[in-house]
C-alpha cells in the first residue's frame, strides 16, 4: 500500500482484520461526483461537470467492482464518453499493473506503469491501497472517485443527455427496495466471498462462508417464481452488483476462496438469472474469464505457486477444451 505517497513492501490481500481475524476493507478515499451542471453530490466536497471525452475509468477485468461499473458504462452507452484502461489481471509486489496481456492496456492518460502512480498524482500524500475502479478527470488531471457504489449511480444519472435516458438502473419508484437489497447482499455475498478467502482465522471463515451459501439460497428462492430480475421486470443497480460476484464464483471463488459447498451451477434460477445478464447488449463485452482466472489465481497468499486451473468448464460462459499430449 502507499503510505504518505510511497510504495511500501509487496502487495498483501489483507491489510486489516477484525477481532475474529476477519478480512476488513478498506474505505473509498475520493468520493467526489460527476454531476450534469458540476454541483456536488451526496459525497465528497467538489462537484465535476459532464463533459464528453473529459472522464477515464481504470478498471481490472478480474474485479467485480471495477466491473460494475463497465456495464454501468455499456448499458447507459456511454462509450463513446468515457474512455477506459484495463490493467493487467495479475497482481505484482507492485499492485495493479500496466501492460500487454491480452485485453490489458498501457496508461494512454498519465504514463504510469503501474496504478498507484495514478493515486500519487491526485494526492502526492496518499495513504492506502490503490484499488480500482478509478474515475480521472483529464481535465485537472486528478482522480474523481474510487468508490464502484458512487461510480456506478454517476453512469446512471450523472452524465444526462451524454447517456441513454431510456436505462434507469436506479428509479426512484424501486429505491427503497434496491437499498435494502444492497444492504443484505453486499455483507454476505459480494463482500461475504472475499471474507472467506481471506479469512486468517477458522472461525472467520466458517461465518462468512455461511452467510455465502444463505444468501445464495434465498436468492435462488426469490428468482425461482419466474421474475427476470431481483425487482421483477425491471433490471436495476442491484442486479449488476450480484450479477459480477455470481458471473466469477465458478470460476474463482469456489476453489480458490473456499466457497465449495456448492457451485453456481448448483443453483438453476440463479444460473439462468446470470445468463439472462450476461446475454444483455455490451454485457459479455464486461467479463473475461481468462482475466478473472490469471487475476485471482495470482494472489501469492492464496495461490503460491501461481498455477492457474485449466477448469472450471463453464458452458454458455467459459467452455473448456482439453489439449492433447
């Protein structure tokens, strides 16, 4: 992490735990806003004008935040607006990278080779891990926003007539029911995966890893009378936020996290729920399964020898051919 603007030791997953020995995240430190006429938003003390071309989204394939806010960006059509650079999915002693695997970028904005140099140049003093998504302002050349929940709602509503009005991923009719679908699943599912992978204690673990499989379960039950979405008919915000943590559980988190109990494909409406997703305009464009798998299975806490596995087969997603000797 970067401590008064220097890089210090190598890359650690966890950085802070809890009394159990829990994993605890760190909190998103640039909370500014896009906004349509630049005032503020609800976070943050500066406000930012939408402008076509002014804004650049540093995003990693491999993390489901970062993702949220690539469909954020796809379905509001907002392309053409926001420009974008995917770092490397392979976690170096350095953090995010810069570089040349396949679907990576090279900085075209700042130069940097890797993104913590992205953080210094908005704050030479920072403190903390350097994580994405970030949302950078070419203009003044600082970072407007590190925080995936905040970036999101911008592509929903902060950018106007530059984005489709004709997508509300966040309509004030559904609000209250989209907040308290947040709330339960982000502690126990988006979050919850993470705690169990990177719990240092058995009984951390084992909480965290049952409160995956309960909401698992009581999502499955919800989506099994038939709805499209969590809310009905109508795709929201919600959606995309457990749409990016069941589209890698296969994939990542039931091996290298720990959440084995069952797979996704276990489930049959959450399955069918996320290949609804998956097959919405620009939405597959958004995930990278070889990025996920090269990203996660880099973690030296987790993975030391860096193998990556060959498997899972993911039909309709991922599907896997075996070489011949």
């Amino acid at each position: 992490m970067l401590v008064n603007g220097k890089w210090t030791a190598d890359w650690q997953p966890v950085q802070a735990t809890d009394a159990k020995g829990g994993f605890v995240r760190q909190t998103s430190g640039f909370r500014n806003w896009v906004t349509v006429d630049g005032e503020a938003g609800p976070t943050g003390a500066a406000g930012y004008k939408a402008e076509p071309g002014r804004y650049h989204l540093y995003v990693a394939l491999i993390c489901p935040w970062a993702s949220r806010t690539l469909i954020g960006r796809k379905l509001k059509g907002l392309e053409d607006v926001i420009s974008v650079s995917v770092v490397e999915p392979a976690l170096t002693d350095f953090g995010w990278s810069f570089g040349d695997f396949p679907g990576a970028d090279r900085d075209s904005v700042n130069g940097a080779s890797y993104l913590h140099e992205i953080y210094t140049k908005a704050d030479p003093t920072y403190t903390g891990r350097a994580t994405v998504p970030v949302l950078w302002d070419k203009k003044t050349g600082t970072m407007v926003n590190n925080e995936s929940a905040d970036i999101l709602r911008m592509m929903n509503s902060g950018f106007g007539n530059l984005a489709r009005n004709d997508i509300d991923l966040y309509p004030e009719a559904l609000r209250d029911e989209i907040e308290a679908l947040n709330a339960e699943i982000y502690p126990a599912l988006n979050n919850g995966v993470y705690r169990a992978g990177f719990a240092t204690t058995q009984v951390a673990y084992e909480e965290a890893f049952g409160d995956v499989f309960r909401m698992l379960d009581t999502l499955e039950a919800r989506l099994s009378d038939g709805r499209n979405y969590l809310s009905g008919d109508h795709l929201t915000e919600a959606d995309i936020r457990l749409f990016v943590t069941l589209v890698r559980f296969d994939a990542a988190y039931h091996g290298l996290f720990k959440c084995n109990l069952r797979r996704l494909a276990d489930y049959a409406a959450l399955s069918r729920y996320m290949l609804r997703i998956l097959d919405l305009p620009g939405v597959r464009e958004t995930v990278s399964i070889p990025h996920i798998k090269h990203g996660y299975y880099s973690i030296k806490a987790l993975n030391p020898t860096r193998i990556v596995p060959v498997g899972p087969d993911l039909p309709g997603l991922f599907p896997v051919e075996l070489k011949r000797a």
